[in-house]
C-alpha cells in the first residue's frame, strides 16, 4: 500500500512561512537566535507548530539548530554561500536550457520580473528574484532536477539577502534578468544557459571574491 505524505497543518505552515519571509527579506539575521516561546507569542500560536516549523527550516538549511545554542538562522560565510552558488552554476543552467529545449512558457518568469521592477522595498525585490529563477529552472522537465534546486533555493536566498545587505546590486542584476529571459523566449537555449550561468558566477565573485594568495611568502 502506497503511503500518502502528510501535510502540514495551517498553523505550522502559516508559522513556516512567516518565518522564512524574515529571514529572507533580513528582518532575522543571521545569527539571530529563535526562541520557541517568544515565536509563538508573536504569531498567537502554541510552541508545537513552532517547533515543527523550525524543525523544517533546518532540513533546508535556513537554521541551525544547536545542543548549546538552541536555534539560530544560519550564518553565511564564503565557504557557505560558495558551495550553494557551485550547486546552482552546475544544475540550474541545464535546467533552463532543457525548459527552452522543450519550449516550456515562461510566462511566470516575466510576471516575477515585473514585480521585481515595481517593488518598492528589499523584501519585495528579493521574493520577486526568488520566483524568476525558480520559473526558469522549473519547467525543465525533470522533476527532481526542479526538486534538487528547491533544496538549495532559501540557501541561496539567504546568500543573496547578506550580500544584498552589504552591496546592493538591484539595477545590475535586473538587466541581467531581463537578457536571460530575452534569449529564453527567443528560443536560444544555449544563449539563455549561458547568461544565466555568468549571471551566478559575478554575483558570488562580486559578493565573496576568492582570496588573493599572499604575495612574497616564503
């Protein structure tokens, strides 16, 4: 007999995404503790869906959760956000290159770029960039190729919203967004991969560039 996945009750949900909308958009930064009993006050909730919720947000990397520390939001180094980036150059170019192959309509990534353009504040601007790449990379064909970069998707958001935080880089990234979507609907799937992989590989050089060996070392 085949089993059916459980879903999750509304309370844990509604909690889930509260959360991850915080630390998305920066209001939770990383490093922030969370405790389970101030949550649920916030949210008018008891500490169960806010357990089971955080117990979510762990299994795809957001937080940690800690024998000492109790449960914090991830923090982001350069070593983190390169192994998450490293995933996305390797995965996500096919999978846009496969979604034109198929001529798949890419009718939500031109709606996430116009909510892009009219968002008028980071949280906005970063939810909008979140549901562009994964409108490309989801009509691939392959499921779990859309699933494995589900994975690494609030990752790689948190990557952003640090970076972002530090040095913001909107008007670049949308002219590059825009290019990648112009070569998608043009059919020109290599053309598309291609932009969409050098668009990756400069916003992890820019925002966590690799050390420069130590010079005259003996």
């Amino acid at each position: 007999m085949t089993s059916v996945p459980t879903p999750i009750p509304s309370r844990t949900q509604f909690v889930l995404d509260a959360i991850r909308h915080r630390i998305l958009t920066g209001q939770l930064p990383p490093g922030q503790a969370l405790v389970e009993t101030e949550l649920a006050a916030q949210f008018g909730v008891s500490k169960t869906p806010v357990r089971e919720a955080l117990k979510t947000l762990a299994g795809t990397g957001l937080v940690v959760l800690s024998q000492y520390k109790g449960v914090t939001v991830r923090m982001v180094d350069a070593d983190m956000a390169r192994e998450v980036y490293d995933v996305r150059l390797l995965l996500e170019p096919e999978a846009l290159r496969r979604a034109v192959r198929r001529g798949s309509p890419l009718d939500a990534a031109r709606e996430a770029l116009t909510r892009a353009d009219a968002a008028t504040d980071t949280a906005e601007r970063s939810l909008a960039n979140r549901a562009f790449h994964r409108a490309l990379y989801l009509p691939c064909g392959n499921p779990l190729l859309g699933r494995m970069l589900d994975e690494v998707r609030d990752q790689a958001a948190l990557v952003s919203a640090v970076a972002w935080a530090a040095d913001p880089s909107w008007e670049r990234e949308a002219a590059e967004h825009r290019e990648i979507l112009r070569l998608a609907l043009d059919g020109d799937a290599d053309g598309a991969a291609g932009a969409l992989h050098a668009h990756i590989a400069s916003f992890v050089r820019r925002a966590f560039p690799e050390p420069h060996p130590a010079e005259g070392r003996s």
